[in-house]
C-alpha cells in the first residue's frame, strides 16, 4: 500500500528545473476520467450554474457552469456532472407552485442547456427528496402538511424524471437515517431522521418516493447518504437495512457513500472501505462515491499526509471492487469547495478545509489529485 509522508511537495519543488518542469508537464497531462475508465469507474465531479454564496447569500454569476474555461477543465477530467444546487426542490420550486408554471424551471433550463451543449458529461441528479432542501413555504407553519406534502413530492419526483430524460440516474432520498438509529438488524421507523417527509407524508415515505421515481422511469435510483464509509459502523448498519428493504421491493438500483471524510480522524484502510462496498455490493447494489472530499483539513500535514492517504486508500477500494462504478469529487477547486474557510460559517460547520479536492484555484493539482492518480493508474 501507497504511504503518504510529509515534504513530498518541497522535495518536488526543490529538484532540478528540467525534471520538475517534466513532472508538472506529465501530471498536467494526466485525465482523471481516462484513468478511472480503465478499471469501470466513471470520475465525476459537482458544480452549478449559478452558484449560491452560504455567506453572502448571493447567487454568483460567470463562474462554474457558466464559465468556458472551467466547463473545459472539467471535460478533460471528469465524465460525470452532478449538478450541485440545480436540481433541488428549493431552487426549483422557490414559491408554491401547481406543477404548471415553466419560469419555475429558470434554473433546471440552464443545466439542461449545459447537458446538451457537453455530451461528454453524463448527468447525475441530485437530489429528489432532501430536507434540508426546503423553500419557506414547505413548512407545516405555512400550511404545508398532509396531501399537500404527498402531493409535492410525487409531482416533485415525477416532474423532474420525465422533464429532464437525459438524466438517467438520481439520488431519490438523501440524508433519512438518523446519525444515531435505534436498529441494526432491520429497518424501523425509529431509524429515520425526523422531517417534514417523515411527519406528513409517513414512515413509508422513502419507499412512496422511490416507486414514484421507478414508475416514472429513472434507470438508475440511489439512496445517498453521508457517514456510511466503514463497514461496522452504526449508521452504516442502519442504512444497509433500509437498502436490504427497497432492495427486496425491486425499488432502488445502487447506494450512494457521500465520502465526506475527515483529515484530523484515522485514516481507513483500503480493507475497511472494500468491505463497506462488498456488504451492499453483496446485495446486487451498485457503489457509488457520490460527494467524495477532505473535511477538517486546514493543516500541511493533512494536505500532504492524511488527506491524500484517505483519497488513495478509498480510490484504491473502489478499483478494487468491481461494484463500485462511479468516483464522484464534490467540487473541483479547493476555493470553490463548500468547505473552504471562506464559503462556509463555522457556526453551522465545523469541517472547514483549506485541502478538500484534486485542484487548487488555479486549475493546478493537488496532493488530492496525486493519490488519484497512484489509486488507478
């Protein structure tokens, strides 16, 4: 196994100009996506049109999506687009809505766009049923409750299934399992976060949502979910109850590890996330790694060590078991990550990180981006 140490960047930097101009020529030229595809692994990333500021509050124009020379880089490393905002019921349905009003779509149009004009991506969506993705007025205290609620998400579900074909594969639930479950022998109502989809709609809400996504025909339905990386955690035993379920009711197609994994914490081994991947792999499942980043890293250390230790181990997994088919990177600049100092309130989250991604703000690589490479090439 690849270890990691600390100086690896300096001594690079402190070898001859023509090895080191060789070295920066031969990692420029490297493609992630190509490398990925060798062993049945589709390399993604994230990104959106118009991408909401968490500290300005602002939406901010020319940059990501909406910017050629960025949708460029992307195409050279990443074959699959998850849209990052874009597809979300909050952005989509920002006032009350009776499913016949096309302006609602302003946002959904200008991915669309993107997706027809770079037929190298393949889209992912993200996410169907989410509730941290809730305009104001999808609160019981706004009389959102009841078949109000069943209604939505069904309308929700199927609208974006059949408007938007090309998007062959979706997260139809994301984040359900409570971080602390009561069960890891079966799937009970106990297991689920408590949200508005839970109260209004019922226990069976997750079930509702994916036969929903599977009349309207979506190929590939995920549930996706965050802190389901080691293979004998709590949550992950919980979640692997639920998928056994929607499994069994020939409802769900793959599950989708966000891989949000912190760089102040054990590194796990490659053992531990094959093992992860084999137990849902076991059940005919697809693996996804849908979000993968570097939290809690704001030390040299963690960009040189932890960081990249983490990247490989978990890529290495992945090229090693034959399930997991998508490596998906949240985010592909460092100071464009939502962990990044700058964009995040460390009132809200605590996972700040100067060193989550593959390549820094100048389209230059990273630690991130070597351990990628060493993981397949």
């Amino acid at each position: 196994m690849k270890r990691y140490t600390i100086g690896l960047t300096l001594l690079f930097a402190l070898m001859s100009t023509g090895c080191g101009d060789k070295e920066e020529k031969d990692k420029t030229e490297t493609s992630l996506k190509e490398l990925g595809a060798i062993h049945g692994i589709e390399v993604g990333t994230s990104a959106a049109v118009k991408p909401w500021h968490p500290i300005t509050g602002t939406n901010e124009i020319g940059v990501e999506l909406s910017d050629p020379n960025y949708v460029a880089f992307a195409m050279k490393h990443f074959a699959r687009m998850t849209p990052s905002q874009d597809m979300l019921n909050n952005v989509v349905w920002d006032q009350p809505s009776d499913f016949t009003d096309a302006s609602s779509y302003e946002y959904q149009d200008q991915v669309q766009n993107f997706v027809n004009a770079t037929t190298d991506f393949h889209v992912h969506g993200a996410h169907m049923v989410w509730h941290s993705a809730m305009s104001p007025w999808m609160s019981t205290s706004s009389g959102f409750v009841g078949d109000d609620v069943v209604n939505f998400m069904e309308n929700h579900i199927a609208n974006m299934a059949l408007g938007y074909p090309q998007v062959t594969s979706w997260n139809v639930v994301n984040e359900a399992i409570s971080d602390n479950p009561i069960s890891t022998t079966s799937h009970v109502s106990g297991n689920l976060r408590d949200t508005i989809w839970k109260q209004e709609v019922g226990d069976d809400y997750i079930e509702r949502a994916f036969q929903v996504a599977r009349q309207a025909g979506v190929e590939t339905l995920l549930y996706n979910d965050y802190g389901i990386d080691l293979p004998n955690a709590t949550k992950t035993q919980a979640v692997l109850q639920l998928v056994k379920k929607l499994n069994d009711m020939d409802l769900i197609d793959g599950i989708g590890l966000q891989s949000h994994l912190a760089g102040d914490s054990t590194v796990p081994t490659i053992a531990e996330f094959r093992s992860n991947i084999a137990q849902f792999a076991a059940l005919g499942l697809e693996v996804h790694i849908t979000e993968f980043d570097i939290t809690h890293c704001l030390t040299l250390h963690c960009r040189d060590v932890t960081g990249p230790q983490i990247a490989y181990n978990l890529a290495s997994a992945c090229r090693e078991e034959p399930a997991c088919v998508s490596f998906t990177v949240w985010g592909m600049l460092n100071d464009r990550s939502w962990l990044h100092p700058d964009r995040v309130d460390p009132s809200l989250y605590s996972g700040r990180s100067l060193y989550a991604l593959p390549f820094d703000s100048q389209y230059g690589t990273t630690p991130i981006f070597d351990a990628l490479v060493d993981a397949w090439q």
